[in-house]
C-alpha cells in the first residue's frame, strides 16, 4: 500500500453551502471516513492527490471564484499533497494525472470523493480502463438523489447502483474499515 494513492475527488464546500441546488443526500458520514481514510495516509507518508472541480456552469456553486469551489477544511490539502483540477467529470480529461501516476509507478488508487454517480464515477472508469488498481470506498463518498423520465431516485439508490455497476468491473468496493484493515 506504500506506493497506493489517496485520490480525493471533488470535496469542495459547495456540496454543502447550497443543498438547494443539490437536494437530498445519501451518507452525511462521508467526509468523515475520507478524514480517517487521509490521516492513516498521512501517518504512513503515503501519496495522496486531491481533485478539484472548476466548474464551467455559471450557476454552479463548484464554479471558480465562489466560496463553493473550496475544499473543505476535513481534507484541505498539505503543501506537499499534489493536486489536479478539472472541469469535465473525469480527473483524467485535460489534467496531467494519468502521466502523474505512471512517473511515479502507480499502480493502485484508493478512490473517495464527491458525487457516486458523477465525477467519483467517471474517473473510476477511466482508472480501471487506464489499468491501474482500483479501490473504490462506498461510504466514503455520496450522492443526490435524481429524477428522470417523471421517476424519483433516492440519493441511496443512486449510490448503490452506482457502486454495483462499478464494482468487479472497475474497481473493488470496499468501506473504509476495510481498507484500513488492508492497508494495516
């Protein structure tokens, strides 16, 4: 686990400065198992990469310029911690990670972050079609609930859906207990 990254997606204060843009939310512990998940990293000098989200949206609270678009203080960065931004659901589009992660011989990431079914998704996908290990952390990360086509989606539907289809294909789901006692 010593060359394992700590990748951290999208853990930006408007996810809470605005629940009306967003609406309802699963898993409210989330950030705090990403702090536990950050401080065992820590403690162990282990990599860690934060994302940030710049959103285009003018709308968006996550846009550049709003208090929104700050990380929130439980996973605020070191200065020695990398970071990445990006303005498309995937940490691996117009950013330098991929190239990153194979200079410095990656090979596995443990995923958490903001939103499932969103950016948390997408760049789970691309990690595991880039090749490299995948460690996706279900209750360290979170989602909203949706609609489409007249339905309503839970906040936890969407999760778990989304944790289904990624896991066994994109990535290993595990919770954060178990990746502690792993990386151990």
């Amino acid at each position: 686990m010593q060359n394992t990254v700590l990748l951290i997606v999208d853990v930006q204060k408007g996810f809470h400065t605005e629940p009306d843009y967003w609406g309802k939310r699963n898993n409210l512990n989330a950030e705090e198992n990403m702090s536990v998940l950050l401080a065992a990293w820590r403690k162990h000098n282990r990599p860690v990469i934060h994302i940030k989200h710049m959103s285009t949206n003018p709308a968006s609270p996550l846009r550049p310029g709003q208090i929104g678009n700050d990380f929130q203080e439980v996973v605020t960065p070191l200065p020695n911690e990398v970071q990445f931004t990006k303005s498309v659901n995937s940490a691996f589009i117009n950013t330098n990670l991929a190239a990153y992660l194979k200079d410095k011989e990656v090979e596995s990431l443990v995923i958490v972050g903001l939103t499932t079914d969103h950016c948390v998704s997408t760049t789970t996908r691309m990690a595991g079609n880039l090749g490299f290990q995948v460690t996706l952390v279900s209750d360290a990360t979170a989602t909203f609930e949706r609609r489409y086509a007249g339905n309503h989606y839970s906040a936890e539907e969407m999760h778990n859906l989304h944790l289904a289809s990624l896991d066994g294909e994109f990535c290993t789901v595990l919770s954060t207990a178990e990746v502690l006692e792993a990386s151990s």
